[in-house]
C-alpha cells in the first residue's frame, strides 16, 4: 500500500467521522427531535434550558464541522501527487463507512451510555433504541466499511487472488 493509499484511508475515515456526526445532530436532533446534545441532563422543558440544549448542538455540530473540514485538506493533500494503487471512490466510500461506524460506537458509548448525555430515543425502549443504535449505525457500518476497505485493498495489491 502506498503513501497515497494510506492518505486516502486516513482522510475517508476522518471525513467519515465527520458525516456521521453531521447525519446524527440532524437527523436525530433536528429532524425527528428525540434528543438534544445534553437533553438527559438538562431537561428541555423551558426556554433557558432549551437554549442550553441548543448551544450544545450548536458546538458539536462546530466540531463535526471542523472534523470534516480536517478531512476535506487531507484528502485534497493525498490526491495532490502521490502515487495511488487503490481505486478512489471504493476505497474512500469504504473508508468513510469506517469513520461513520466508529463515530456512532464511540458515541453511543460516551454520550448515551458513560456520560447519559443523552439517549437516541428517550422513554420506555431507550436502552433498546441505545443498543441497536450501536449495533446497526455503529458495529454494522464499521465492519462494512472495514471489508470494502479489505476486498478493494487485496484485489489492488494482489491481482491474481
């Protein structure tokens, strides 16, 4: 595996990382409203406190923001010259599930488990809703990216496998 190779992985997963808390703040917290960033600790229940709430939101989705721009210069870097043996859209497509995947287990971990932040659906379920988010988005999305990442990487570097 090239230099290249190894750029275009780093910068797919990053981006990944990015995307995946891009798709949890919307979808989750502004589309279907289940949660806030801090809505376990602080309650939305009155204007102050879903201001709060909103503040949070607001600085993840700064550091999902940054987090994806990381990954934007470093993907424009390792496309700049160096030499590549991996085909670009499977292997940055596979990375970015890797990134995606390990965003939504470190999260559901942290966020909903370690620190009650907040969880995924709040209620009667909510371990549930919890769990199978870490399973599905998380464990899931990760072990596909980490084979498409595999299979694009063995068929490239060994062409007669």
């Amino acid at each position: 595996m090239t230099r290249g190779d190894r750029s275009l992985i780093t910068s797919g997963t990053i981006l990944g990382v990015g995307f995946g808390g891009f798709v949890d703040g919307i979808l989750l917290h502004q589309i279907l409203q289940w949660h806030e960033m801090i809505s376990s600790v602080v309650p939305p229940v009155d204007v102050v406190s879903i201001k709060l709430n909103m503040l949070y939101d607001g600085l993840f989705h700064a550091v999902m923001w940054t987090v994806t721009l990381v990954g934007v210069v470093l993907l424009a870097r390792g496309l700049g010259g160096e030499p590549r043996r991996l085909p670009i859209a499977w292997t940055l497509g596979g990375s970015m599930l890797v990134g995606w995947g390990m965003f939504n287990v470190v999260e559901g971990l942290i966020d909903h488990q370690l620190l009650g932040l907040h969880h995924v659906h709040p209620g009667a379920g909510q371990l549930a809703w919890d769990v199978g988010f870490i399973v599905v988005s998380g464990l899931l999305v990760f072990i596909g990216g980490l084979i498409l990442v595999r299979i694009v990487t063995t068929a490239r570097l060994h062409p007669a496998m």
